[in-house]
C-alpha cells in the first residue's frame, strides 16, 4: 500500500494546510497507523494542524508486500478511543480484517461518543475478484436487502459511507469530506508561472479567513518573498512559523498561510535567475456561494 499511503498523505497535507490558523480548524487531530503485528500500531494526537503536518509528512512505508488480512478494528479502537465527541474517523486500507472480534465494541464505542466511522478502501481486499470501474471509483452507501461487507456494515451503524476509491481518486473522496466537515468556501485568488525575476501583485478581499500560497518549484531561502500591504515582508523558507504565518514545505512545495490578512493588495516578488516555479494563491472564505433556481408562478 506504499503507493496509496503516499497519495493519502500528499492529500491530507493539502487539506489540513488549508485549514490552519481558520475558525474551521479542527479542535484536534488524531493520527493512527495500524500494522501487524499490532506492536508496529501507533497513535498521535495534537491540537497543531503544523504538527500533524509533520507528523504525516514523517510516515514511512517499509515492505510494501501483501499484508492481508490486517487489525483495522485495533487501529480503529485506537483512534475512537482518542478522538472527541462528534469527530469523524477515516479508515484508509486496501485489506479486510483479521480482528472482527473487535467489530461490535468500535462500533458501540463509536456511536456512545457520536463519532461517524468512514471507509476508504483500496482494491485488492484480499480477492482476486475486481469490482468493476463504476464501483471501484465512486462512493457506495450500503442498501437494505443488499448483503453488506463488515465495513459497510459498521459505517451504517456509525452514520457513515464506504468510499471504493483508487490512486487517482481517493483525492475526490477527501475533497468531499472536508467540503462537508470544514465548509468553508476556497477561492482562487491568482495563479502564476515564473521563470525570470519578476514583482507581480494580487488582491486579498476583506472577507478572507486566510490565505495560502502554493509554491511548486526548487527554490531558495529569498529568492521568493511576499509583501502585505503594510509593507511587512513574509519570506519562503523551511521556517516553520513567521510570527502569526505559518510554513509548510513538503516535497518540493513550499506553502505559506497568512490567516487574518489584511485586506489590499499584496505583492509576490520572484529574484530566481534560473528555474520554473508555479504559484497558486487561494484562500478561505465563509462566504456561502450556493444558490437555487425558482421558477415565478403565472398569475
């Protein structure tokens, strides 16, 4: 499952990273990485999304070989077991359960704290049987009359859903648990493709909660930098917090998040001699964007 975890991870980097230093920044996170034997099991808990960050960005895979079947419902014990009243829980596996035993005590755990279990499952499951691409691809809520399998059966008792996702798009299925846990609106706000020194400017609208710059790209401590208007200068580098900003560098991105920006225009200066760089700015908004259509009736 290296591959799934890396994919799972650069996700939820994303997702949290857009959340830190918002009014819809969870009260805390919880990380748990279930192995068997179950002495490989651990847990993490904060109240700093920067942490949690790190946290995810420090997991390592080792093997990679067929693990099947595995202690999800240890794992699962775990996490509900740390987390708060109301917190969602996301199983990631691509195997079925060897602990079952454990199946009915998550699941009373779980609903005694109104904790919603979900699902996101990656083939093979154990079977050398593939769902078809319909099925495999999108989120399937369990049926009456439909024989449920044991997560299906759990996440309906929870309140929850079973997401059949791949590599290519567990990132749809996260992006719609966030929409519905974190609502939130995110907004573009510019996109930029540097290759020379360049000072370009953008606009922050007063009704932003934060913004955050993506910047894909080798770049160096200075060489990029961004100026409020008030002239306070925040620059990219591996710092990991710029008084309220805060820094996070995963692979070769850097991000910078600005909660609580001054509205007006800001400035992106650019000093690279060589080298692309691609820069996406966006922010968070509680502005509802929704809107329904009604027809007039004739008088």
């Amino acid at each position: 499952m290296r591959e799934e975890i890396k994919e799972v991870t650069k996700w939820t980097v994303d997702k949290v990273s857009s959340v830190i230093g918002t009014p819809m920044e969870p009260a805390n996170y919880v990380l748990v990485t279930y192995s068997d034997p179950i002495k490989y099991t651990s847990a993490f808990v904060t109240k700093d999304g920067n942490e949690m960050v790190n946290k995810l960005q420090s997991i390592i895979v080792e093997g990679g070989l067929p693990d099947c079947p595995e202690l999800t419902f240890s794992g699962l014990r775990e996490a509900v077991e740390l987390s708060i009243e109301g917190s969602t829980v996301i199983c990631f596996t691509d195997g079925t359960s060897k602990d079952n035993e454990l199946k009915e005590e998550v699941t009373t755990s779980a609903i005694s704290k109104n904790i919603t279990l979900k699902f996101m499952t990656f083939e093979p499951l154990c079977s050398k049987r593939k769902r078809s691409i319909q099925n495999y691809d999108t989120p399937r809520r369990s049926k009456r009359g439909v024989k449920s399998s044991i997560y299906e059966e759990v996440a309906r008792k929870t309140g929850g859903i079973v997401y059949h996702v791949s590599t290519k798009t567990v990132g749809n299925a996260l992006n719609k648990e966030f929409m519905e846990n974190f609502p939130t609106s995110e907004v573009s706000v510019d996109f930029f493709e540097l290759d020379s020194p360049k000072a370009l400017s953008f606009y922050v609208d007063k009704n932003l909660l934060s913004f955050r710059v993506a910047i894909t790209g080798k770049i160096d401590a200075d060489e990029v930098y961004i100026t409020s208007p008030s002239d306070e200068r925040f620059s990219i580098n591996d710092d990991k917090t710029l008084g309220t900003s805060r820094i996070i560098v995963y692979k070769n991105q850097h991000i910078l998040i600005i909660p609580k920006p001054l509205a007006g225009r800001w400035k992106l200066v650019s000093n690279l001699g060589n080298g692309d760089i691609v820069v996406n700015i966006t922010g968070q908004s509680d502005s509802d964007f929704s809107f329904s259509l009604m027809e007039q009736k004739k008088r």
